[in-house]
C-alpha cells in the first residue's frame, strides 16, 4: 500500500524548525484561536468535504499560545492513531485506505432530541468560519496545532440534554478493512476506542471537536473527519473519528483506562506532579526543536493543565488530583 501523501504546502506557510512548539503548547494553541472567514448562513447546502480541502480562517476569540506553530509536516506525520498501528508513522503510513466521508455520527442517551448528525450538514448549522483554535497539545511530546473546530457544547445542546445528564461518553469508528491496526494479531486494545468527560469538562469553551487544522480538513491520519480536543489533558483523551457521542449519569469508560487502570485514570490531567509509573512526566519533549521527530530534541517543563490553570482549575476545586488522575 502507498503512503498517503498530504497537500502541498508553500514552504511560505510551514513554521521554519528552530520555531516548532511543545506539546502542551499544541493544546494551548488550540486553545487561543482564530475563526474562519464566511459568515453564518453562507452555504445554501451542505459543503461537500474531502480530506486537506483547504478552509479560510481568520483570527478568532482566544489569544494565542507564547510558542509559534508545529510546521503542518510534522503534525500530520507523528501521531498517535492505533487504529493505524502503534508506532508514531504508521497512521501516515497506514491510513490511505480509510473513507472519512460521507460521515454521520449519532447524538443520544439522556436527551430529549436524540439524531444522527451529517458532518456536512453540521458544518451548515455551525460554519467554520467561526470556528479556529490554536492550542498546546500533550502527551509524552507536544506541539502547537491551530485546530479547526466547533465548541463541544454546541454539538451537545443541539439534542437537548436532560437534567439527569452528568457525563458524555464517545465511541470511535470500527472499519478494521480500512484500518490495520483493528484486525490480525496483536492489536493494542479492544476496540472501538472509548472516552468520557464530565459533562462540565464537555461544556467548557476550550473543549471542541475539531474537524480540521492549518486551515485543511482533517487528514486521516490526524482524526479525520471529526475529534475531540481538550486542551488542558493528556493526548489520549482526543479521541478521533467518532461515531456516537452519549449523554449519561455514570462515569463512561474509557480505553487507556480499561487497558492499563494502574498507568491511566479518568481524567488524565496534565499533571507534572503525577508521574506516570514507567516515567515521569514533569517535562515534555518539544516536536520540531531538534533531535528529528523520533527521537532527542528540546524539552521544557511540563505546565500545570498544560497551562490552562487560569480557564479549567475550577473545575476541580477541592479534588485530589493525584488521587484522581
């Protein structure tokens, strides 16, 4: 199989090397958007979407992070998609195959307007115009990725939630024709891939499904065509192409959780007082700051909810975030 190979970009738009941010920075790049340019209303019919269509964005409600943006050839070839395969390359490698489009994803659970949602027909009701974001992203590494996407909550209050809703469970896609990484031997976890939030954490303004970054729909390998950023956690909470988003009472699985519950809890804090049991996670490797993709390079300490503390730390008041990690 042939890799997929992303647009084109003019070396006049890709972040020089010695500029690339951290991962926490990828989330709070996310974090500090722009909007795009059309206005509300602008597509008399749903826009027909395909993977790296190229979107008009203008600068939008949050301020940008301190760090300047991972180049777009590094944010679309490391990547953590097991879908795809465990290592770092594969969802590049891996995911030609996968159809992103047509999409439609269901709305359901404690609600009072239970439906299926066209991605399509969603990007009419919520132009993207409105809708960029540039956040810091963490995980083991980070980047600085300006997102495309809609706050979470406006998806969610679309289908009314009950007063009886405390949390939002998610469900990714199972096409293992189209994605290595579900079928044969040795697959990395039961799937599909689940997440949850507390339906507080849902409706927080930095929390989007993004359905694109650089100004381009998704890649396959980033998610495409639709998934959660939560800015202020660990990378594994972003789960990609959703199929189901659920409005429940009790606190939803979640696939790190269930794989590995001694390494991976619920709420998956950007936290550099918790280390992780098999290394620490005080400091964070920053993409594209030398050393190559795949190894060495700068690191920078690790901030408190990815330096989101001032926008999320409320959430929280009062729990033991090393207890409740």
């Amino acid at each position: 199989m042939s890799a997929y190979k992303p647009p084109h970009i003019p070396a006049s738009e890709i972040t020089p090397e010695h500029l690339y941010i951290n991962r926490r920075t990828l989330l709070a790049g996310l974090a500090a958007g722009a909007t795009f340019a059309a206005a509300p209303g602008a597509f008399a019919a749903p826009p027909k979407l395909a993977q790296g269509e190229s979107l008009k964005t203008v600068p939008g409600p949050f301020p940008k992070p301190k760090r300047a943006e991972t180049s777009f050839e590094d944010i679309t070839h490391y990547n953590n998609f097991y879908e795809f395969g465990i290592g770092k390359a594969d969802p590049f490698r891996n995911s030609e195959d996968f159809k992103p489009y047509p999409w439609t994803f269901e709305i359901g659970g404690m609600v009072q307007k239970p439906q299926t949602v066209d991605i399509e027909t969603l990007l009419t009701k919520f132009p993207l115009e409105d809708r960029v974001y540039r956040m810091r992203c963490v995980e083991a590494w980070s980047m600085v990725i300006p997102w495309v996407g809609i706050p979470l909550k406006s998806i969610i209050d679309m289908a009314e939630p009950t007063g009886s809703a405390k949390y939002v469970a998610f469900e990714g896609v199972v096409r293992p024709k189209e994605m290595p990484g579900q079928s044969g031997f040795g697959q990395p976890m039961p799937w599909p891939y689940v997440e949850g939030l507390r339906l507080d954490e849902a409706n927080h303004p930095l929390t989007i499904i993004a359905v694109g970054l650089y100004g381009k729909t998704l890649l396959n390998q980033s998610g495409a065509p639709m998934r959660l950023v939560v800015p202020w956690k660990y990378g594994f909470k972003g789960i990609k192409s959703i199929t189901k988003i659920t409005l429940t009472d009790t606190q939803p699985p979640n696939s790190w959780n269930l794989l590995a519950p001694h390494e991976y809890g619920f709420y998956a804090n950007v936290n550099p007082n918790v280390p992780h049991p098999r290394w620490s996670q005080a400091s964070e490797r920053v993409i594209g700051e030398g050393g190559g993709l795949f190894g060495g390079g700068k690191r920078i300490d690790t901030q408190m909810f990815n330096g989101y503390g001032d926008e999320v730390a409320s959430l929280y008041a009062g729990m033991d975030l090393k207890k409740n990690y």
